[in-house]
C-alpha cells in the first residue's frame, strides 16, 4: 500500500507526477492558501505533508497529524513550521536551499537597480503620457556602480548577490552569523556596515534573533542617502520604523519582496514614490519553482524511504 501525502496547493510539473508514483496524493483543489483549520482537518491520515511557506505548521497541526513522518516545505525558509514540536516528534522537516540562489540574488538586483534609478516611478510617468522630452533633472537617481553594497547574512544567496556587485565595481562589507572568509568582501560589524554602505541587502534567516534586526535605531546609522532592500522574510524589519524612515527622508528608498504581516502591507507604504514593492517573487521564475518542486517531492520520498534528503532543517531527527 502506497504511504500518503497530503499537498496544500498545486505545484508545477513534473513534480506531481513524481509524488503519485510513490504516494497516494491529495491536493488542495483550489488555488489559494488553506487556513490552519482546513489543513488539521486534512492531516489525521497522512504519512507526509508538503506545505508552503504561506502555510502555518504549529503545534496543533502537527499534532493533529498523528502518523506524519514528514514535512517537506517548498521553500528554503522554514520559520512557517514550528520546528520544536516537529524535532520532539522526529518528524524531519525538509526544505529547498541552492536551488533559488540565482533567482532570488537577480531579484535582489532588480530591486537595487529599480529603487536607485527609479524604474517604477519613471515608467508610470511614461505610460500617463507625461514624458515630453529628455531634460536635465527627469528623474534623476543614485549611482550604483562604485558604490558600497552592505550585505547582512552572508549565505548562498547573500554570496550570490555579492558575486555580481563585482561586475559593478562596487566595495562589498558583510555581516554573518559564521565566521567565514569571503574573497573580494570585508567582515564588518551590523553597524558599520549601516553606517558606510549605499545599498543595505537583507539575507539573513527570519529566527529569534533577526526579528526586527533592522529597526528605528538601525535607520539612523544609515546614511540619508541609502537604500534598504529586502528579500529575505519581511519581519526580519520592522515595517512601521521603516515607513517613517523613508517619509521623513532617514534614508533615500527601500526595495522590498517580502512584508512583516505578509500579504499585508503596512498602509502607508502603497503611498510612497521612494519604495518599490514587489509580491514575494524572488524564487518566481518558471525554471527555479519547477526545480523547487521537484526538489521538495524527492525530499518526501527519500524519507519515506530511509534515505537521506537533499535538506533538512533539524538533521538531528535522522541520528
Ligand atoms: C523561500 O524559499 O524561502 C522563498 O522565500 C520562496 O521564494
């Protein structure tokens, strides 16, 4: 008899396919994120859950899923799940790093280059039919090339993001968790990197720790001239200390993929010019979420059949 899956929203090919070849799969027919009331309801029979990062996984869903041996979330981000309650449990909780590294390192560039040369702003004044011809102020915004880019959390993505500054001749100073040595890149303190870089690019993981890292205090070190970009997880900010940075001009303009009350955004922000907001597409290309599924299916399936993943988020269940 097939072992059981239960996957609260479609993914892209073939990775469906690949599940139904090992499990008996039910999938959430609609295309919209399930409420944590709808996914206990569907959990008691399953052997395994493939999740979202959109889906909350706490204690009490995974407690309802007595028999669960997995969970394999389509993400690299875990804080949806409660890993405590899946670690006391031995469940393994799998995820998807590496394989959105490019993806989400471009996304980063399209964020500093859209707030520094003021891409958004410049094409809606184009399509209103306001553009009569070339003039010497017209949206005039900040250099990129040359300047100082402060990467907070060095991982695959924050490496990526630095690899390509090189091709824009910029300095690079980093904060990290671990003390690693990264070629072409300064280990600098969280402040001193606030208080030199032009670009600020958040990467590190959304934990205890890194709630609100960026914070009132964290917007004054920066220079008035700075940028703020996010596409890590949108807590790792604090939201309002971040509007009232970029309305009273503490810092120059933020780009951000991701927001503290995710869909939600803080009001005010939807106002501004000196902000890009973008709907959490740093993994969003056809090749990289096709990957991420196959990925988060042969993470369901490895454990299901004794082997080791291609991730784990709590290692410690396997020994
Ligand atoms: C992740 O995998 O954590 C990303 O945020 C999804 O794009």
């Amino acid at each position: 008899m097939k072992p059981n899956i239960f996957v609260t929203r479609m993914l892209p090919e073939p990775s469906m396919t690949k599940l139904k070849t090992y499990f008996n799969v039910t999938i959430n027919p609609d295309d919209r994120v399930l409420d944590k009331h709808e996914i206990i309801e569907a959990i008691p029979n399953q052997d395994a859950l493939l999740c979202l990062l959109t889906d909350t996984i706490d204690n009490t869903v995974i407690d309802a899923g007595k028999k669960l041996k997995v969970i394999s979330n389509y993400a690299v981000g875990f804080n949806n799940i409660d890993i405590k309650t899946a670690t006391a449990r031995h469940i393994p909780v799998c995820i998807t790093p590496g394989i959105l590294t490019n993806a989400t390192a471009d996304l980063t560039w399209a964020l500093i280059l859209a707030i520094a040369r003021r891409v958004v702003e410049s094409d809606k004044f184009t399509r209103e039919g306001l553009f009569n011809g070339w003039a010497p102020n017209l949206f005039l915004g900040g250099d990129v090339t040359g300047k100082t880019l402060g990467i907070v959390g060095m991982g695959r993505i924050g490496q990526a993001v630095a690899k390509r500054a090189m091709g824009f001749e910029m300095k690079v100073v980093y904060t990290s968790r671990t003390d690693k040595k990264i070629s072409n890149a300064q280990f600098v303190s969280l402040n001193e990197l606030l208080e030199v870089s032009d670009f600020v690019s958040l990467h590190t993981p959304l934990t205890s720790e890194t709630k609100h890292l960026i914070d009132t205090d964290q917007f004054h070190r920066m220079k008035k001239t700075a940028y703020l970009i996010n596409t890590t997880r949108g807590p790792v900010v604090n939201e309002l200390a971040l509007l009232d940075a970029l309305k009273t001009n503490i810092i120059a303009g933020a780009g951000l993929d991701v927001y503290e009350k995710e869909p939600l955004i803080t009001p005010g922000l939807l106002a501004l010019d000196n902000v890009v907001l973008l709907p959490h597409i740093g993994s969003a290309t056809v090749e990289t979420r096709t990957k991420m599924a196959i990925l988060a299916a042969e993470n369901a399936i490895a454990i299901l059949q004794g082997q080791k993943p291609h991730a784990i988020a709590n290692p410690e269940v396997l020994t």
